[in-house]
C-alpha cells in the first residue's frame, strides 16, 4: 500500500491473498511487501487473523486465494523441496513458546542444527550454548522447558528460533504474558537481533508500546471489513492517517471520543 | 408485611391515569426468591397504560439479579410500546442497564441452535464420514511415504526418542501383559475344562488352550491392553503437542512430525508386539498348565507334551505376524487421533477415547481378515 518500495529490496511479498477456513472468509486481497532488514508489524484488533496471516506466511495454512513470494520465489506454488529450502531461512517464535517438552533447552535449540547442518555433536552442543547465552539464558542448557517460567521459555523459543540464522524471524504476539519490562526487553533483544544478523522480522502483535518501539513498517487488519485499512510506518500512520479505526487502535480508543 | 426472619423481594404496581409506578421492596437479590418470569407482564396488560415509572425508596439490596429481572421487564414493556421513565432507578443499576445495552447483539454471534431438517442431518453426516475416512488414507499414505524415506535411510527421527519408546512399548508393558494372559490362559482352561470332563477327555484342556491362546488370545489381548495403555498414550502425547504448537514448530522447521515422531512410535510397537506376544502366548499356556495340574490333576510333563504336539510352527507364527500387524495398527490410530486432536484439553480426552475405539475397531477388523486369510491360505 503506502510502502515505497522497489523489488529489489522486497524480501517477502503476499500478492492478493485471501485468507478462509472452509466458506468463512477471514481477510480478502491482502497485498503488500515486507521489505528486507524491516521490523514489520501486523496489528489488529483481536480475532482479525493475524495469527492466521503468520500460519499462512510460514505455510502452516494454505491461501484460498493469491500467492506468497519470498524473494523470486513463489512459496504458495513451491515443491515442497523448494518450500522446505524457504523454510530453513526462517525462525519461528510461536505464542506459548512451544519448545519441545521432552527435551531439555540445549536440546530444543541443537534439534535443528542437528538436522540441517553438518557440525560435530560437540559443535552443535556450543553452538546451542551460545545461541541460549545470546537470549540471557545461560547455563540452563540442561533444564526441561517445564522447569523454568513463562518468559524465559520465551526467549528459549527465540534461541531455538534463530538456530539456523534465520533471514526471517516471525513472532506471534512475543509480548503476551509477559510483564512490561520482559515484554520491553524482549523488544530490545528483537530490534538488537535484527541489527546484528540482519534478519527481517514479522512481529503480529496488538501490543501499543511494542508497535511504537519497533516497527518501521506495518499492516492494518480490520476484523469487520475483512482486508487491510492501512500499511506503512505505525508512527506515521499516527500522525497522518485519516481512518477512524486506525486512528481509534493505535491511540486505545481516545480518538473516538475527540 | 410478614414477620419472617429473611425478608423477601416484593413488587408492587400503583397505577395513576396512564402511569404504573412499579414498587421494589426489600432485597433484590440473586438467590432471593423473586416474583415468578411470568409476572413480567402482569402490570401493563391493562389497556390503557402509557408510562412506567420506578419506586426504589424500599428497596434494600440488589445485585445482578435486580438487573436480570429488570432487563426482562423492560424487554416486556417495550413490547407493549410503554414509555418507560429510569429515574427512579438506583444510579448504579442504570449504569449497569446502559452497559447491558450499549453494544446490541450481532446478527451471527449466536450459534445456531435451530433444529436440523433429517435429510440436511444426514448430509452433514455422510460429508464428515468422507472427510474423515479421505483424512484416514492421507495419513496411511503419508506415513507409508515416511516408512519408505526409513528403508533409504533418509528419514529424521532421534535414535534416544526411539529407545525409549522402545523401552515404554516394551519392558514397562510387561507386568499387564503377564497379568492378563495369564488370567485368559485360566479362564480358557477352566471353561474347556468343564466340557471336556463330560467325556474324559480333560487332556484336550491343553489342545484348547494351545492352540487358541498361539493363534489368536496372545496376539489380541496383547493389542487390546497396548492400545488402552499405548495407543492412548500416544494420542495424548501427539494431542497436547498439537495444542502447544509444538507440532507446528516441528512442521515449520522443515521436520516433518510424520518422521520424526510418528515413525518411531511405529517401529517400536513393530518390534515390541511380536515379542510381547511371544510372552502372552507363554504366559497364557502357564495359566492353562495351573488348572489342569491344579485342579484336573494332570501331569506337567502330560501336559506340556500335550501342547507341543497340539501347536504346529504355523501357528505361532501366524500370531506373532499378526501381533506386528496390530502394533503398527494401534501406533497408526493413536497418533492419527493424536494430530487430528483440536487445541484444547477436552480435544486431547476426546482424541485419546477415538484412539482406544479406532484401534480395537482397526484390530477386530484386522483379526477377521486374517481369519479368512488363514483359513483360504490353510495356515
């Protein structure tokens, strides 16, 4: 929509997709482009499909309609060998965390290592210790994710997430159930990943203080029109929108009542 | 009013001209005995009326209760076209009333409850039937295609997760399966027992319990007691992975939960059933072998020849084949229910019974076409 970009430095790109779970449309002719290093927001009110629009953006869910492009390629009509290569450049940091409950932390983050890489056992082993020091969590390689709280599993679910190094790194809701100063840390810790490796991240958050601190970019759902109101950097939108339900979201309901 | 010790809410209607003033006495509360539903329309089916006021001077307590009954009021003075004044009214309880209204009910929020025509019932019924059985063939595929990525080496799953499934399908299955077979191999005996004495032939005891303990029992009681404990086991595992997403991180890992954790589970109930049957068939011949010594006071030797010469080596392995045959049936059903399960707890009981049911469907079903197999092979 409002982004300006040119294909060159167009990482992802979701081209008229409509989303539905059997004849019950979810959102319709979503279409925009997440450019590469981009912190890039989707917001929404709750039950709009954001979380839907990630399953659909990692292939967990497959498009009604229109197509998903990582790059020149076309993810929606990929082979699945093509689809996996897509998916090894990605890391995904589901809500609950959602490590593997039967395998201890340092297991949970060389799991993938293991599978796509050749490194030796013991490499694999330091590397897994690293990536855990990287999110704070140093020297609980060996704890079970049952045994430590609900934001370290979090960003135990980072470390596993940026295993491989990732060019995408996907977030639903990292900020859910945690406190405002883990949820601004972990905030800190996304912006400061992306820096350093570089990596573009897609964040669905409905999280205000989140949305202002991080993203240079976004998309707007709206749950009763059923597609996107808006796109663009959120503190522009802010300061130059002129839709009632954006402007009503991104201030908590103060705009309505002016 | 009534001396009682708990004073009860009233209600009373004083009517000026077109006006009803409606009296709250007392405490309007919830487990309170309120006037009866059908009272709502009592005060406005005098012709007549046009205004409804409130008198709440009297009125002691209230709590959501008072607002439940006003709502209904209200919703009965609305449908006599009454013009109602809420001034009377307690400031919280109007407050309150103004919430209750203030987003009006949406079109399609509420689920539809209307009664189904028979035919649109059996519709819906034939569709998730088909569904369900083209979501059956799906899976069956897909983990034929991961047991064939296993034959080429290629497929990913842990080596320690198989060991020790291995290890709970296996060892720690043991002392139910002893109790079980033993108790099967009992009752037989005793029940050929009783017959067989009728012509003197309590030596057939060990015949009966041989031949059907190694043909059939050892293999279906061991199916039958590892689809409760197994079975179950893995629907709840896969059930409530599913629930935590943490299939999905598998799935966008690029690993596919077909390989790395269903695959296994079939290979250990593969390898363990047949040796689990091999100890039912045992154990079930013991229990024979204690009625007759016991009780028919055959001899043990007697007896053991009895059975060797009853079993033949087709037997015993038509029984451990088709022990392999259920353990991979049984893996099949719990895990399929396991990732079909929805994402919440009740999903995870519910996926863990369908898999109890799906695999003793699956078995018995099994168990009748190798009957017939075996009969047109002469096995």
């Amino acid at each position: 929509m409002a982004t300006s970009t040119t294909d060159s430095d167009a990482h992802i790109r979701v081209d008229q997709l409509t989303m539905a779970y059997g004849n019950f449309v979810l959102q319709r002719d979503l279409d925009f482009t997440i450019r590469r290093a981009d912190v890039f927001v989707v917001m929404g009110g709750s039950g709009c499909g954001k979380s839907t629009l990630l399953r659909h953006l990692v292939g967990l869910n497959d498009p009604a309609r229109g197509e998903i492009w990582y790059g020149d390629d076309n993810f929606t009509r990929a082979d699945p060998k093509l689809r996996e290569q897509i998916l090894r450049r990605c890391g995904v940091m589901y809500q609950s965390g959602a490590l593997w409950s039967s395998m201890t932390l340092a297991e949970n983050v060389a799991l993938p290592l293991g599978e796509f890489t050749d490194l030796k056992p013991h490499d694999i082993r330091q590397v897994a210790s690293l990536k855990l020091a990287l999110v704070g969590l140093k020297g609980f390689e060996d704890y079970y994710p049952s045994e430590i709280s609900g934001g370290m599993q979090k960003r135990a679910a980072l470390a596993r997430a940026m295993a491989l190094d990732p060019e995408v790194l996907f977030f639903d809701e990292p900020s859910a159930g945690l406190d405002p100063i883990s949820s601004y840390l972990l905030d800190r810790l996304i912006l400061e990943l992306r820096d350093s490796l570089g990596a573009t991240v897609v964040v669905v958050t409905h999280e205000l203080a989140s949305i202002f601190n991080i993203a240079n970019n976004s998309v707007f759902l709206d749950a009763e029109t059923r597609t996107m109101i808006a796109g663009g950097d959120p503190k522009e939108l802010l300061a130059h929108s002129d839709n009632p339900k954006v402007l009503e979201f991104l201030t908590r309901g103060a705009e309505k009542k002016r | 009013m009534t001396v009682s010790r708990r004073p009860h809410p009233e209600l009373s209607a004083a009517r000026h001209d077109s006006q009803v003033r409606l009296r709250f006495v007392g405490p309007w509360t919830l487990g309170a005995s309120m006037p009866a539903a059908h009272t709502y329309e009592l005060p406005f089916t005098t012709d007549g009326i046009a205004h409804v006021s409130f008198d709440t001077s009297k009125l002691t307590e209230w709590d959501t209760g008072f607002i439940t009954y006003l709502v209904e009021l209200l919703a009965a003075a609305g449908r006599h076209h009454l013009d109602v004044d809420r001034g009377g009214l307690p400031q919280g309880v109007q407050r309150l009333l103004a919430l209750v209204e203030a987003v009006p009910e949406k079109a399609d929020a509420r689920h539809d409850a209307g009664r189904v025509g028979m035919f649109t019932a059996i519709g819906r019924r034939v569709i998730d039937s088909a569904d369900s059985a083209r979501a059956v063939l799906g899976f069956i595929g897909e983990a034929t295609l991961a047991f064939g990525k296993l034959l080429a080496f290629r497929a990913r799953y842990r080596t320690s997760d198989l060991l020790l499934l291995v290890q709970q399908a296996g060892a720690e299955a043991l002392p139910i399966v002893t109790l079980i077979s033993f108790l099967v191999g009992l009752i037989l005996a005793f029940v050929g027992a009783v017959q067989l004495q009728q012509f003197g032939a309590t030596i057939y005891v060990a015949n009966l319990v041989g031949i059907a303990t190694v043909r059939e029992m050892g293999a279906m009681m061991t199916a039958i007691v590892m689809a409760g404990r197994t079975g179950a086991a893995y629907a709840a595992q896969l059930g409530s992975m599913k629930a935590t997403q943490e299939l999905d991180a598998l799935t966008t890992m690029g690993i596919s939960p077909l390989e790395f954790l269903v695959l296994p589970r079939m290979i250990a109930l593969f390898l363990m059933m047949p040796l689990l049957c091999l100890y039912s068939d045992l154990l079930g011949i013991l229990g024979g072998a204690t009625v007759s010594v016991g009780l028919l006071g055959l001899s043990p030797i007697r007896y053991y020849q009895q059975t060797v010469s009853a079993i033949s080596l087709g037997d015993l392995v038509g029984g451990v084949f088709k022990a392999s045959v259920y353990g991979v049936l049984i893996a099949l059903a719990g895990c399929l229910r396991g990732i079909q399960a929805g994402k919440s707890s009740a999903a995870v009981g519910e996926a863990t019974t369908s898999a109890v049911v799906t695999s003793i469907v699956w078995i018995i079903t099994a168990c009748g076409i190798f009957a017939v197999l075996f009969y047109l092979l002469g096995i």
